[in-house]
C-alpha cells in the first residue's frame, strides 16, 4: 500500500493528526508512507514505520509549494491520499482513494473532526515514534531519582503565556512536602527562540531541581524526556500536545485561545482557563505579535485547583 498524509504546517496540528495516521498503519503494515507538511512538523515523522518519504512544504510565492507537492508525487499511483489540509492539487493524482478533512464543523475539536476523515466511530489518540536516540538521550537528560515535573512556559505568542511569575510560584506549591510531587525535579521544555521567554523562569529555579532543556532538544527527543516525566503544565502549545501524546499527565492553561478545539487528547489530560471568556479577553485593535499576557485573569489557586484534580484523576484511573 502506497499512502500519502498531508498535514498540518503547526506542530500542533501535526500531532494532533498523527492517530489518524498510527491508525492506517496498525491496518496495512505493509505501508510505504509519504508524509507532507510544514518545516516545524517534519521532524515529528521521521521515525514513522514504512516512512519513505517526508516532502517539507515550506511556504513560496503564489502558492507554489503546491506545485511542487504536485510535481514530486504526480509520478506514483496512490493506493490512498489522506489530505488534512484540502489542497486542490491532490484530486489530481493518480490514486486508488482521496480522503481530506470536511470544511463543516469548524466549531469542533480539531482532533475530532479528523476522525471524520476516515469515518472512525473513535477518535484515535496522538502517536508519535521515537528511535532509541531519542530514548538514550531523554535518559541522560532526565536520569532516574526521583520525581520530575514538565514545564511547558512558551508559546508561539505572548498573549496566551502565562507571567514566569505565576509558573515560578505554582512549581513551588506542587513540588512542596505537600504537593502533588514533593521535592520534585523541575525539567523546563522550549525552543532556542524561545529561551528569552523562559529565562526568568529557568534562573529561578535551584540549580539542584533545575534540568534545563529549552532549545536543547529535537521534538522526538522531548517527546521521551516527556515521558520521563510525572506531571506536565504549561500553556497552550504544540508543546502541549506533544506531552499529552507521550502519556504525562498534561495539563494545559488556556486564555485567548479556545479549549474547545485545542484541549489536549486523552483521559490524562486537563485544562483550566481565565476567568475572562474567551470571547471578552481581547482587547480592541489586537494583534498577537505585540500583545503582552492576556492570561492573568488565571490565579495560581486556579492552576494549582486544577493540577491537583488530574493528579487525583490519574492516580484513581491507576487504581
């Protein structure tokens, strides 16, 4: 079987798409899969099974990058074309079967509606696959010892980022004697770019407690340290996404963007928001790349409320 998955340019996005994708494989494990989708998300496929191919979709002109896409898989004769991002130039390949994701239901959860496209009566969780590189290096970053909590204090915007000063002080109560995980380790998770943003952060941790991966890992290879991990929080990110497909407890802080679409997947997995709606927060004349926080209507007792009730969740569910 020869496939092709077109997905998203956001790492997000991409992740969220991968259990459709874990899906057709666990089905035809014969598969030879071509995966198309933006720079950020490529490295998320590198260790898909029967990968054969990933096409980088970096953005051109007019629209070109289509073209390209056109030009590099017009050759082949597809048994199925699995198109998530609804771009015209794949009804005009040669193939057995196209499926791409319905414009209806855009109120929906994006995870959801992707189920939809191969008309699945459950929703597939994420799934991502890692090589043992990724495994030996999360070892030596997050080495046994004791408990760890994530910590996700980045996002591709300000706006929807929490002040490092509520972080600092929600890590201090889950990691106190009587938190959540006592005495914990505290691994902090970011792109290079995103080092500026973290760096209050990070410094105010104990160098003890402190294990410092922002911008030191590839995705896959902070999918495992995740895993490593007791408890994840942190804002809504493809960060997010990525720990709540490695199986950590995720929670995931929410302002100015909608958790009824982005929630994290998975019966491990929690939200808490602002107090201000959604629909009340912006201010007049917003514009994401400028905006400072526009979460600080979100309390640390709301965050630490929330963090406290997955625990309990989880560790019931385990029970």
């Amino acid at each position: 079987m020869k496939l092709l998955f077109v997905t998203s340019t956001r790492v997000g996005d991409a992740i969220l798409s991968t259990g459709l994708l874990h899906r057709v494989i666990e089905n035809n494990r014969d598969a030879k899969i071509t995966v198309a989708c933006g720079p950020a998300a490529a490295p998320l496929f590198e260790a898909v099974p029967g990968l054969e191919r990933i096409i980088v979709l970096d953005k051109m002109l007019w629209s070109l990058h289509w073209l390209r896409l056109w030009l590099l898989c017009v050759p082949r004769f597809w048994d199925l074309v699995i198109d998530l991002r609804n771009a015209p130039v794949t009804y005009l390949l040669a193939r057995r079967q196209r499926r791409g994701m319905s414009r209806k239901g855009s109120d929906q959860r994006r995870v959801e509606r992707m189920t939809r496209v191969l008309d699945l009566e459950q929703t597939p969780a994420p799934k991502l696959w890692i090589a043992d590189k990724h495994v030996d290096y999360a070892r030596a970053a997050i080495a046994d010892g004791g408990p760890v909590l994530a910590v996700g204090p980045t996002a591709n915007w300000r706006a929807k980022t929490w002040r490092p000063e509520y972080f600092a002080a929600l890590i201090e109560r889950l990691t106190a004697a009587d938190g959540i995980l006592p005495g914990a380790r505290v691994a902090v998770f970011g792109r290079d770019d995103e080092r500026p943003m973290a760096l209050r952060l990070i410094s105010g941790i104990p160098m003890e407690r402190r294990i410092d991966l922002v911008g030191k890992l590839d995705l896959l290879t902070a999918y495992a340290c995740l895993a490593r991990c007791g408890f994840y929080v942190g804002n809504d990110s493809g960060l997010m996404h990525l720990a709540a497909a490695s199986g950590v407890p995720t929670l995931g802080l929410f302002g100015p963007t909608q958790e009824s679409l982005y929630a994290p997947w998975g019966t491990h997995t929690g939200i808490v928001r602002t107090k201000v709606p959604y629909a009340e927060l912006f201010p007049e004349e917003f514009d994401h790349r400028t905006s400072e926080s526009l979460m600080d209507s979100l309390t640390v007792d709301m965050a630490e409320t929330g963090a406290r009730d997955l625990w309990r969740r989880c560790r019931d569910a385990a029970e």
